[in-house]
C-alpha cells in the first residue's frame, strides 16, 4: 500500500464480501482513504444505483467511508410463485455480496460500486471544505449536512436534504422533495433546485442577494423575503414544424431579492415552493 501511494500517487482500496459474511442479514464494512494534500480543499463524487448517500462534514483530515449492505438482491426478479419448475423447491442465496471501490487522487475522491441489483448505503465523513458531486438512482434518498463548497445532488426516486451547507448548490430529483438550508452562500454562483414530484424548500441567509426564478406548474410559491417581482417575466414562444404551429407561454415568476444577485432557479410540477429567510 505504501508503495502504491508513493510510486502512482493514487490509493485504490477494493472491498469484496467473502463468504464468512453471506449468512449475515447486512454487511457493514468501512473504508479510510487519507488525502494527498490534507491542508486544501476536496472533492468527492459517488453514484449508485441502488441506495442511499448520507454526508457529512467533519473536523478530521481522512474521508471515512462506512458501507452497509442488505437484503438478498433480489429486487427485479421474478417472483416464486411464478417459478413453476421448482415445484416447491427452496431457492439457494448467494448471500449479500458486493464491490465497493475507493480511489484517491490530488484530493479527489472517487468512489464506485460494480453490485447493480444490490441495496448498499454509503455513510461518508469528510473534512468540511469539500464538494461533492453526488447521486442515486432506486431506494435511497441523499443527504449531506455541514459540509462547504460546490454540491452537486442528483436523485430520482428519493428526496434529497442539505442541511447546515455553505457554498452553491445544484439539487435535482424526480420522485421526491428537496429541502436545503444554507448557512452561508457563494455570492458568485448561481443555483438551481428542482423535482417534478415534491416540494423544494430552501432557507437563505436573510442578507442574501439573489435574482430568483420560479415555476411551479400544480403549487403554490410562497417567501418571507421582500421580493422585487418582475411583472414583465413572463415570455412567449411561438414555432414552426412542417406547417403546425405552436405557442406557449412560459410563467415563470422573478424577481430580485436584497437588490439581486446569483440567480436561483426552483421549479416543480406537483408540489410547492417555499424560499424561507432565515431567523
């Protein structure tokens, strides 16, 4: 290990349940992966397929990755009572394997899972200055909490929750609610937060300056921060395809908070909005 650190300057850990572990109803296994330079920021992307991704910041300099799998895997077979050739015939399980890979590189940490059909939740500790770009697919929802720099939280089936988060943000899911609550904002960076199912709901700091942009096709949109809207918003596109035309108009709400400033886009089709000041 101390070779491979030092001759390639990437740390590689790969973790692969044996068979001492298949009769266990979950696994839990944990990976440590030290930084190449401690002292600056980092950044750390991870996506599953099936699962969920919790975050959060902590004082220490190493990422501390815990990993759990459960359940049998057998999400998206067939069920037993179709398997008419068994004729009663009990089904052999090969347990709760998974692989679950971790690499280290200038401070950018990569971690992969190859267990396509298997449930694994990630609980990831990492030094506060990070970004993250992050995602899951099935049976999980994301969330990160005291965590600062630039996140990036894609979800589909799962709701995502920031909390206590400094920085930008970019948070989308499609079956699910997205809740942020930012202590501190990058006054440069614009945001964005959307699902088609669910609320969005975000808290800013009350001095923050932002140019809202808002859309919800089946909620309703609601603030307690003074809102400078702009009447003239709303615009209309008309086009033209092998002789059909068509015109649509876009109601997006704007508006500028604090005087303006990044613009923050929030949109959904069932559900609310709710852009909440901080108290």
């Amino acid at each position: 290990m101390k070779t491979i650190k030092l001759t390639i300057g990437i740390l590689i850990i790969s973790l692969i349940s044996t068979g001492s572990l298949f009769a266990q109803n979950e696994v839990k296994e944990q990976l440590v992966v030290p930084l190449s330079d401690p002292g600056k920021p980092g950044t750390l992307r991870a996506g599953l397929v099936n699962g969920s991704i919790h975050v959060t910041g902590h004082t220490g300099k190493d990422v501390i990755i815990d990993i759990s799998a459960s359940g049998n895997s057998r999400r998206g077979r067939r069920d037993d009572s179709d398997d008419r050739p068994s004729n009663g015939m009990k089904r052999i399980s090969p347990g709760n394997p998974f692989d679950v890979s971790a690499r280290e590189k200038s401070n950018t940490i990569t971690i992969e899972s190859n267990s396509i059909n298997q449930t694994i939740d990630l609980n990831i500790k990492v030094p506060q200055n990070f970004s993250l770009r992050i995602s899951t697919v099935n049976h999980g929802q994301i969330t990160v909490d005291n965590v600062s720099g630039e996140l990036e939280v894609n979800n589909v089936n799962g709701s995502i929750e920031l909390t206590n988060v400094s920085g930008s943000a970019v948070a989308n899911t499609v079956n699910g609610g997205v809740l942020a609550t930012f202590k501190s904002v990058n006054a440069e960076a614009p945001m964005a937060f959307s699902t088609l199912n669910g609320n969005v709901d975000v808290t800013f700091p009350a001095s923050s300056k932002m140019n809202l942009k808002l859309k919800s096709d089946r909620g309703d949109m609601f603030t307690d921060f003074d809102l400078d809207v702009d009447k003239t918003a709303s615009k209309v596109n008309k086009s033209n395809q092998n002789g059909m035309y068509r015109v649509a108009i876009e109601e997006w709400v704007q508006g500028k908070v604090n005087g303006g400033g990044r613009e923050i886009m929030m949109k959904n089709m069932n559900g609310n909005i709710y852009v909440r000041k901080a108290k």
